[in-house]
C-alpha cells in the first residue's frame, strides 16, 4: 500500500494556505466524499452539477487526514489537514501523479486529440507499438489495455487519479510506451495536467460538446491547451489540411510537425484508390495497401506513422505493419450478413463532420446499384444543435434514412428526434422514417436492403448499452444486427 506524507504531494501545487500538519501520512487520494475515510485526502472539486465543497463537513466526519479546497471551511476540526489551493482540480492532478510515482515519466506518452479519429490512432498506434516489440499501454474510449490485458473504458481520459493509477499499473507492468486519447473535458478539467508527454498529435476540429464548453472557441481552446502545455522536448505533430490544424502549434513549445494529404507537410501522402477491400496510398515515395477503408483513415494512418517517424521508429517497418493493421471495434467496422446478400457498417459516427465523412466514404466505395440505408440518432442531454444538422446530412447522403434513439439519457427520446427530423429539408423527407424504438430501426433497415445494398448504423459503434432515464441496458448495434440478419435471412 502507498503511504506518503501530504507534504511531498504538494510539491508541484501552488498551496494559498495550509492548517493542521502536513506530515499526515496519505494512503489514498479521493474526489468523491463517499470514499473518506482516514489516510484519505479528499480534494473538494466544482463540478457541473455539484460543488464538493458540499461534501466537507461529511468527509471529515469519517476521519479523514486531508482536504484540499479552495474555500476554507468555516468549522474546522483540528486533527485534519487542510490545504487551500486556487483550482482544486488542478491540485489533484499534480497531487495523483506525485502519489504514484510520476509513471508518465517513465514512459513515451503520446496523447492524441480532436473530434474524431482520436479512438482509431490510439489503437492503430498501441498495435504497431506492439508489433514492433514494444510493451505498451492504451487508453481509449473503447477500452484500456496493458500490453493484452483488457480494462473497461467508462471515460474517453479517466479522472487524475485513475489515470495516474492506469499508468502506473503500465510502468509496472514493464511498459515503455502509452497512447491516449485526450479529450477536450480532460484538458478543461485538468485531468492530464502533471503528465509529461513525448508527442501530441492532432486529428481535426469540427462540432461537437459544445453543450459543456458553451462556444465553438472555447472548445477549440481547451484542444489547444493540450498542445500549449506540451514540452519542448515533445513533438507537436498536427493535421494541415484542417484549417485548425496551425492554431494548435502557435504557442506550444515542442517541435511542430505536420501531415498532410493536399498540403505541404512533414509527412505527405498520396491518395490512389479508396475501394470496399481498402486504402492505396503513396508515403514518402513508397505504394502501400491498407485494410482500412475511407478518406479519413487515411489521415489517420499518415498521423500513426508519422508519430511513430518521431518516436525514432524505421520509416519502412512502420508502413509494412501499418498496412496489415485493422480499425478499432466500432469504427467503420464491417458487418456482413449470412448470405452476404447486405453489408452492414457500424461506425461510431456521432458528430456531423463524423458522419458525412462515413457516408460520403460509402458514395467513394459503393456500386452505382448499391443503396445506402442509414440509421441514427442523437444522444441525449448533449449538444442539441447538432441533431437536424446529422439528420440534414443523413437525408441528403441515403437512399433511405431511420431517425431512431441514441442514448436518450434523460430527454424524451421523441423530443430529439422531433429536433432532427426539423433538419430535413421537404425533397428529402419521403425517404425519412421516425422509428424511436433502435432495435426496431435496425430490423426495419434491414427490412428495406434488397441484395448487395449498404446498411449503416451511425452513433454508437462500440458501445455495449443503451442509456435510457439513468439506466444503462445491454445493447450492442454490431451484434444486433447480426442477430437481425440471421432472423430475417439475409
């Protein structure tokens, strides 16, 4: 068990005041007041719903040995330390990676950011890592992974403390190298401050969680914050072609880099063929197949290799297992009937920019009799703005389309999807059907594809539920729509 005096955990926080001792030895770190207890710290953070400063008076009742806080207490108890710091989130980071040892110290960290993309690099990087003989670690929205162990993912960056806690479990483990997905919440709330990375790589920036950073510039940023705190011994490695791409280098410190399929760029590609069996690129001179299939991925692919060029690796081994490498589960994953008589595609797509780039992939690879049947939906309590633009994009870009349920969370499922189907202009809504019910969507898609046709099922790729009033039942759109298939004989 860790046991560490407060004191060495302060080391990089810049404290406003302290009362009671600070030699109490901390044997946990806590930002949830229900786990208090004695060795305990517990940083009082502010929430979006809730303040922990509430939670105090309670914490300190089960015998707690330190609060971090940024409002002193009025009523203090004189056995326990408290310690007053500007931004208690921020305090905490520092605080869990000193309490574990500073593991991303002892690892090549390679965080990755954007709207989308983020999921497929991380694992095509932590794959290629690995192939190349290396122990590596994962963090991603699908999953974590220590080398081949498996975690659950219940967040696309963990909080500070299970973060740290993660990377630890990987340095002792015998890791050298860790890729993760930076969100822009972890940014915003501190969640990787503290750690020290080797290389950022940056996918794009389109619409998306503005419902928690209010504006399209703060979300921006919060992306930028990432890059701004990078080292100068890191990489900075950043996507031309996206007209954000520039923003993200001009105050970081590290060493700017760039990829780029139009653009000039460190590292250039070349689009040859993007067909149904997968990518042929040209990089650096050299004409590769790929098994990943769309324009996107391509993108992706030139920023996994050109982080793996900056991580020291061989340009042409990078390529040559690169080009055997498959996608994350969930993204752009290809799900073919029995009788292969209909393709089915689920994709995570769950942003605007996500999913024209998906469908417009099907356009690029499909056979002019092939239609597209597209189901999605938007989730709830989450940024309302983007619902009638996807279904705008959804009607525009599908022979048919099902608005359907997402995640409906605490919203009335038939609420969103009326501000959907508000999105779809009048030449495009008989091809519109509203079917609240997903499973049903999917059978009814399924239903409408003759043979050879494309069914796509956009939102929620890999996730393994459905989030409906605060209860999350199973539901898998992959393995349901197997299942449909082989009920209805396709």
């Amino acid at each position: 068990m860790i046991s560490l005096p407060l004191f060495s955990l302060l080391t990089d926080v810049t404290v406003l005041a302290q009362h009671g001792p600070t030699d109490v030895p901390i044997t946990a770190l806590t930002l949830d007041s229900r786990e208090a207890g004695p060795g305990v710290a517990f940083c009082a953070l502010r929430g979006t719903a809730t303040d922990g400063h509430k939670f105090i008076a309670g914490a300190v009742e089960k015998g707690l040995a330190a609060v971090i806080c940024e409002v002193l207490p009025a009523t203090r108890n004189p056995a326990t330390a408290y310690v007053v710091v500007k931004d208690s989130a921020e305090a905490l980071a520092h605080m869990a990676a000193a309490f574990h040892g500073h593991p991303s110290r002892q690892l090549q960290l390679i965080g990755i950011t954007g709207t989308n993309g983020k999921t497929t690099c991380a694992t095509l990087l932590h794959k290629l890592l690995r192939e190349l003989g290396y122990h590596a670690g994962l963090l991603s929205t699908v999953q974590n992974q220590i080398d081949e162990e498996v975690i659950p993912s219940t967040h696309t960056t963990p909080d500070a403390i299970r973060l740290n806690a993660l990377l630890a479990r990987m340095v002792a483990a015998g890791c050298t190298h860790a890729c993760m997905e930076v969100s822009s919440h972890a940014v915003a709330q501190h969640r990787v401050t503290g750690l020290r990375f080797v290389g950022g790589v940056f996918t794009n920036l389109t619409h998306d969680h503005l419902d928690y950073h209010g504006t399209f510039d703060n979300y921006l940023k919060a992306k930028k914050g990432f890059f701004d705190a990078l080292p100068k011994t890191a990489f900075a490695l950043t996507n031309a072609d996206d007209k954000r791409g520039p923003v993200m280098l001009q105050n970081t410190a590290a060493r700017r880099e760039t990829y780029s399929l139009r653009a000039a760029g460190t590292f250039r590609a070349r689009l040859i063929a993007n067909e149904v069996h997968g990518l042929h690129l040209e990089i650096e001179g050299r004409e590769i197949l790929f098994r990943l299939i769309g324009v996107f991925n391509a993108y992706n692919l030139l920023a996994v290799y050109g982080a793996a060029v900056l991580l020291g690796e061989d340009p042409t081994e990078v390529l040559t297992i690169l080009s055997g490498l498959t996608t994350a589960p969930g993204r752009f994953e290809p799900v073919v009937s029995a009788r292969q008589l209909v393709t089915g595609i689920v994709d995570y797509a769950h942003t605007p920019d996500a999913l024209e780039n998906v469908l417009q992939t099907l356009h690029e690879i499909r056979q002019p009799s092939q239609q597209i049947i597209t189901v999605v939906g938007c989730g709830g309590n989450r940024d309302a703005a983007k619902r009638p633009i996807m279904a705008n994009l959804a009607a525009r870009l599908s022979n048919r389309v099902i608005l359907t349920s997402d995640n409906p969370r605490f919203e009335d499922p038939n609420a969103i999807l009326a501000q959907m189907q508000a999105g779809v202009t009048a030449p495009d809504s008989a091809k519109v059907l509203t079917v609240a019910d997903r499973r049903e969507a999917i059978k009814q898609a399924v239903q409408l594809a003759g043979a050879d046709d494309i069914v796509l099922v956009a939102g929620k790729g890999h996730e393994n539920y459905q989030e409906i009033n605060g209860v999350k039942a199973p539901f898998n759109d992959k393995l349901i729509l197997i299942e449909i298939f082989a009920a209805l004989g396709k």
